[in-house]
C-alpha cells in the first residue's frame, strides 16, 4: 500500500508540472489566449501564407495570434471592393492597440511563417474595443518580388535585345566598310596619297618652297620691286620739290582758256557769215523779179526801198572780261 501510495504522489507531481509547463508556454507563446482577449478584424486583399495560429506583434512584440480567417467575404462587407479576406485576431486585453494603427502582414525572414504586426498607433485616437476593425497591408513577400522584379527586368530585357540587335547591325557595317575595295578603305588609300603629294609639295625642294623663295627674292631689298619703289618715291619728292609746276599749270591753265576763247570767236564768226550769204541770196531774187517785172529800174533811179537786216557784232568773252577786269 505504501509503495502505491507513492505511485499516485510520483504521478500527481508529474501531471501538475506538466499543467504548469503547458500553461507557462501558452502564455509565453500566446499572451493573448492565458487570460482575457478581444478580437479584432483586419481587412486584407489576400490572405495567401498567412494561416490560424500565426502570431499577432504589437511593434515586434507578441501579443496574441490569429484566430480564423474569412475568405472571400460578400462584397457588401467589404470596406473597399479589392478587400476580399478578414483575418481575426485574438490579442492580450492589457496590450495598447490604439483606434488608429498601421496594420501589416509581413515575413520576418527568408523561410519564416508571415505575421501580422500593429505598428505606429495614434494614441490621441483612443484604445481600440472589441468592435474595431482595420484595414491591413501586405508586405511583398518573395513571389510578388520575384513577379515585380520580372515585370521590371521585362523592359530591360527587351531594351538589351534591341541593342544588342543594333550592335550586330554596326559590327555588319563595319565589316562591309573596312573589307578590302570598300569605300572606306579607298578613301584612306586616296588620303595616303594625298599626304605623299603635300609632303612633296611642301618640302625642302618643293614647288610651294621654291615660290617661297622667288617671292623673297622679289621683295628683297636688291630686289627689281624694290628698287622700283624707289625710284617712284624719289620721282614723287621731286616733283613735290620742284617749284615749276605751279607756273607750268598756270601757264596750261592760261593757254587752255585762251584755245577755248578761239573757238568761241570762230563759231562766232562763222555764224556772222551766215546771215550775209542769206541777204545775199534774197538780194538775188529780189534783182531777178525786178529785172523780170520793171526792167527800166536798171537806167532810173530806183524809189524802192530795201529793208537791211540789223546784225548784232560777235563780242570776244576774252577781251571782254580783260576790259571789264572780271
């Protein structure tokens, strides 16, 4: 009897510690499920990775874990059309979860279970009841990276592959343009000889350096240029050394005047002649048709009377001005 006495006092001990054991690790794992709880609802457009039983933080601290998920839900509970899943989560009572907090659905590690953190609570909005809900955001986990990093990549890919089509096309230009015959390769051809020809041109025997030479040799102070330069400037200083000019221009000023007052006096007079042969002439008439008409004028006395034109006399401008001292 004693020793099944033992027995019971042996096993009551163990299923105690075990009570007690269980009962530490549930409130050091769960918090929110040792004492008393609330719930709360979290709105979320996918719920994909997370699961019931998934810790609940309160900025990185545990604080409950998730209850049960609801998946798809009508769209007239929805807050939002694209919000499609409620997640419910049980938390501690005493942690401070305020009215307004930013709610996320997050994987702390590469092959770690996703959570669901409150962080960045407004504690001017107030503690939040039993009754409040909140609107959540997913983390991009490792497919929706993959998947944005695809659909990045996408462009670059595609903007690659045009240039490394470009790339073939120039290196096929580049081929066609420096194989043997092309038009690259005569041009550097003809440049070459081009070179050759400047070179000799502009050598020490050249013909550029040779009219070089010649046009020193022109302008040189033995030169023919140059002396004649100055002979034309010493005939220049004579010539404005030498008094006579002054007088030699008067003197063909003088005789140009006097030629042209000569040739006033002959216009003149051969305009005075011309009246005179012009009397002449109607004299003539005149004679004819008297002789014709009264042929005994010739012996009478003639009582006609002739009208003599009044000729004005040529005044030379020359003696006139001498007269005149203008």
């Amino acid at each position: 009897m004693a020793v099944i006495r033992n027995e019971l006092r042996t096993g009551l001990l163990v299923a105690i510690t075990a009570a007690v054991l269980a009962a530490a690790l549930i409130y050091l794992e769960a918090p929110g499920m040792a004492g008393e709880r609330r719930i709360f609802r979290i709105y979320f457009d996918n719920a994909g990775g997370i699961n019931a039983g998934a810790p609940v933080m309160l900025a990185g601290r545990k604080i409950g874990q998730v209850s049960r998920l609801l998946s798809p839900i009508p769209e007239a509970q929805r807050p939002r059309p694209e919000l499609a899943v409620v997640v419910e989560v049980a938390v501690d009572r005493s942690a401070l979860i305020y009215r307004e907090e930013h709610v996320t659905m997050l994987q702390y590690s590469l092959l770690g279970e996703q959570v669901i953190d409150f962080t960045l609570g407004n504690e001017a909005s107030g503690r939040a009841t039993g009754d409040t809900s909140f609107i959540g955001e997913r983390q991009p986990g490792l497919a929706d990276v993959g998947q944005k990093m695809l659909d990045k990549l996408d462009p670059v890919i595609g903007s690659a592959t045009l240039a490394m089509q470009d790339l073939q096309k120039t290196c096929s230009h580049l081929t066609e343009i420096t194989q043997e015959g092309s038009d690259m390769v005569m041009a550097i051809s003809n440049f070459r000889v081009f070179g050759e020809r400047l070179l000799a041109l502009t050598g020490s025997d050249g013909a550029l350096q040779q009219t070089f030479d010649n046009l020193k040799a022109l302008t040189g102070k033995e030169s023919p240029l140059a002396n004649t330069l100055t002979n034309a400037e010493k005939f220049t200083g004579d010539l404005s050394g030498n008094k006579n000019i002054d007088a030699t221009l008067r003197n063909f000023r003088q005789a140009s005047e006097n030629l042209s007052s000569t040739a006033r006096n002959l216009k003149c007079r051969v305009r005075s002649i011309g009246p005179g042969i012009d009397q002449t002439v109607h004299n003539a008439e005149q004679f004819t048709d008297t002789v014709k008409r009264q042929p005994w004028r010739l012996i009478w006395p003639s009582t006609k009377k002739y009208p003599e034109d009044q000729s004005q006399p040529c005044v030379n401008p020359v003696a006139e001005r001498n007269r005149t001292g203008r």
